[in-house]
C-alpha cells in the first residue's frame, strides 16, 4: 500500500565515507537525503543516530563496511 501523500515510502541517510555519492543517488532518486547524526564508538565502529522518524519506511543507509 502507498502512502496517501506524495513522500516516498523510503528514506535515505548516508554516513561520513561518501556524501557526494549519497547526495547524488538521493538527486537521481528524486529524494532528499535524511537527518543523521554520525559518531564512532570507542572500537572505531561507525555509529548513526536518525533524526527522523522512520516508522513504516525503507531505510537505506550508504555507508562502505570496511576501511578505505
């Protein structure tokens, strides 16, 4: 079922390895990057705090999992 209004069932948050490319997939997509607070913790894993409520949407985070 689609949301009743024109907002896409899916949001889009990147990390801190490539925003370009996040803000360049949101534009081809035709979507605004979210709201997000990145952190590591303390073993150097990548941390993400949303600031957006996200309930009942996709959510695609762009973020590589291994080190440059």
């Amino acid at each position: 079922m689609q949301p009743a209004s024109n907002t896409p069932d899916f949001m889009l948050f990147t990390g801190n390895a490539n925003p370009s490319l996040a803000a360049e997939i949101a534009q081809n997509l035709g979507t605004h990057l979210g709201a997000v607070d990145v952190g590591r913790f303390s073993d150097g894993e990548v941390t993400l705090e949303l600031k957006q409520n996200v309930r009942a949407r996709e959510v695609f985070v762009v973020q590589p999992t291994c080190a440059p």
